[in-house]
C-alpha cells in the first residue's frame, strides 16, 4: 500500500508572512524573489511525502510543531496525523531569532 499524501494547509499569518517576505525582495530585485517563493513552495511541497522531515522545534519541548529551512528562512508546521494534514503555521528569516507562534 503506497503511502499518502499529506494535505498542505496554510494558516492566514503563514501566507501573510509568505507575501510580506516576497514583497520585501522585491522592491530591491523582483527575480530574486521568484527564486526565493519557488525555494520556499519546493521545500513546503515537500512535505506531502515527507511530513516529518523536519525536526522538532526545540523551543517547544511537546514536540507539537516542526520546521524545516528554505534558503535563510524557517518554515514552522505542525502535522495533523487525523487528517492527513500539514499546517503551515508561520515562515520566519533565520536572522529573526525565535519565531512567535
């Protein structure tokens, strides 16, 4: 039996981020910030197969939430093994120091 395909869901301030950040790139290089949305969709498209790929965010000792890194930036995610559902919770740059979940 093959395995299934986790569902990508995205919460309203991950797809916030997701804008604010391309927006941010763009006003200095509009291709850079292809780039870096393409970077981080692959890396997010990656968890259908794979969504425990990333590790657990050591700030949160429950092990509730995961991340994953696409170029400088943290993607945070939590799965919902009921649904077959990973929830896109935040995308944070590296440089932000600890994301607000």
């Amino acid at each position: 039996m093959a395995p299934v395909d986790f569902q990508i869901k995205w919460t309203l301030a991950a797809r916030e981020d997701f804008q604010d950040i391309l927006l941010f790139i763009a006003a200095d290089n509009p291709e850079a910030a292809l780039n870096v949305g393409d970077q981080i969709e692959h890396r997010i498209d990656q968890l259908q197969k794979y969504p425990e790929s990333g590790p657990v965010l050591p700030e949160e000792p429950e092990g509730e939430y995961r991340q994953i890194v696409a170029g400088n930036y943290r993607v945070i995610y939590r799965i919902h093994h009921e649904e077959n559902a990973v929830e896109i919770k935040r995308l944070w740059h590296g440089a932000r120091g600890e994301p607000e979940i």
